[in-house]
C-alpha cells in the first residue's frame, strides 16, 4: 500500500473546476514531482492535501487513514507538513522559536500548565528547545537559533521552513517551489538537501517546482497537471520526453 494515496479528487469555485479526477500514489521514501504551467492547480492540490480547501469530490489517505474533509490541524497530526512558495516564516521570532512552533502540535502539557508556568510546563519547554536546535544543526543553523527569522538570508530562510515543517514529525513533506529565486549554485545545494532530508528522516517528499534541473535530478517520478487536470505521469525522464508534456509545459 503506498503512503499517500489519492483518488478522483477535486474541487470547483463557482462552478469553475480548478482540481478534477486528480489521482496520484506516493510510496514511502518517494520523491515524487508534481509539474506543470503557472494555474495548472499544482499549489490547489497541496491546499486539499492540507485541509485548507475540503475537496467537492474524491477521497484521500495517508497511510491507511483517510484525511479527507479533516481540519489542517488533524492533517499535521496525521503526518502531513507544507513548505510554501512564497516563504511563510513568523519572521519577528527567533529562529529556534520558529522550529518550536512546529513542535507544538507534539506538546503534552495542558493550557492551564501553560499559562501557570507549571513543572511540567518548564519541562516540557526544555524538551522542545533541545529538539529544536537538533533539528536547526541538522541545517546548520543552530548558530542562528538567537537570531530573527527576517534576519537570515534568503537560502537559510528556506531551510529553516523546511526544518519548521519537519518539526511536526511528518511522514509527507510538501514542498512548494522550494527553489523559487534560488540561484544554479543554491539550487544544487537544496537538491542535496532534499535527499538528505528523505534518507535522514525516512519520510517521502511529494514537491511542486518550475526548475527542471531539480526536477530531473531528484524527482523519481511526476505528475503533470495542466488545467487542472492530469496531463502525464511517470518515470521522470520518460514523461518529460512526452511531446503533450513539451507543448504544455515546456512551450516548445
């Protein structure tokens, strides 16, 4: 059975069918690429997957499980994380506060512990701080943890995202556009940052990305959407080379 999978799912806005009969299985440790022109609903699929639109049709499961309809909250617990086109950081806190904002759908202390600073508060908050500058060392950025989030460059902003998103103990990440305004040199790092992230947290990562060099260099297999629906899907090279996919997406 593989990790993710999803069947006839859709959604419409006033009648206009943004997302329709999009299917697509994900195994566990896949890294799976989901391509296609700006519009295509690429980043409305990962709004479905997330809880943020209730999908009009279709169904979806992570692991056995079915998610569909459930709330972004209940999503994150099941073991789904999102990374965001444009960089969505609370960019005023630390960067340890950041990861810690991730871990907090793990807390296992009460409000009222919260608020009264109890015992188990504290030690709860120590936990979290430990877990959180592990995770920022696994991305070099523990150096950082005092810093603010709007205070790191652009590359190390994305990383911390991505750290904040594994925070949640995901079994999926999402990854939206992750080499948006990356430049060649920064973009072959993130794609070694990506399979270190698979093969480190054993998780599958299902990404969203206009740049071909990062899809072909890491994505094993794709899914081509144009106007909401399924163009093309398989092995990566394979699927590039279909002429429907050249015209569509690639524009030649």
């Amino acid at each position: 059975m593989a990790l993710l999978e999803v069947k006839n799912l859709g959604i419409s806005f006033g009648g206009l069918r943004a997302v329709d009969d999009f299917n697509i299985s994900v195994e566990k440790g896949q890294l799976y690429g989901l391509i296609g022109p700006n519009g295509a609903g690429k980043t409305t699929v990962f709004n479905l997957l997330t809880g943020v639109y209730k999908p009009t049709r279709g169904a979806f499961s992570l692991d056995g499980v079915n998610l569909t309809g459930k709330t972004p909250l209940q999503i994150s617990k099941a073991g789904i994380a999102r990374t965001f086109q444009n960089i969505r950081l609370f960019n005023k806190m630390t960067v340890l506060d950041n990861v810690k904002v991730g871990l907090h759908n793990q807390k296992k202390y009460s409000l009222l512990s919260g608020i009264l600073h109890s015992p188990s508060y504290f030690k709860e908050e120590k936990a979290m701080d430990e877990k959180a500058m592990e995770l920022l060392k696994v991305f070099d950025l523990d150096k950082e943890a005092a810093f603010l989030a709007c205070n790191l460059p652009y590359g190390k902003q994305r990383k911390l995202e991505i750290a904040r998103a594994l925070a949640t103990n995901p079994k999926l990440l999402l990854l939206d556009e992750p080499a948006a305004g990356m430049n060649p040199n920064e973009t072959a790092e993130l794609m070694e940052t990506i399979r270190f992230v698979r093969d480190e947290f054993d998780i599958a990562i299902l990404l969203i990305e206009h740049d071909m060099r990062l899809v072909t260099g890491i994505c094993e297999e794709v899914t081509v959407l144009n106007f909401g629906t399924e163009l093309a899907h398989g092995k990566t090279e394979e699927t590039l080379k279909d002429p429907k996919v050249i015209t569509a997406y690639l524009g030649e």
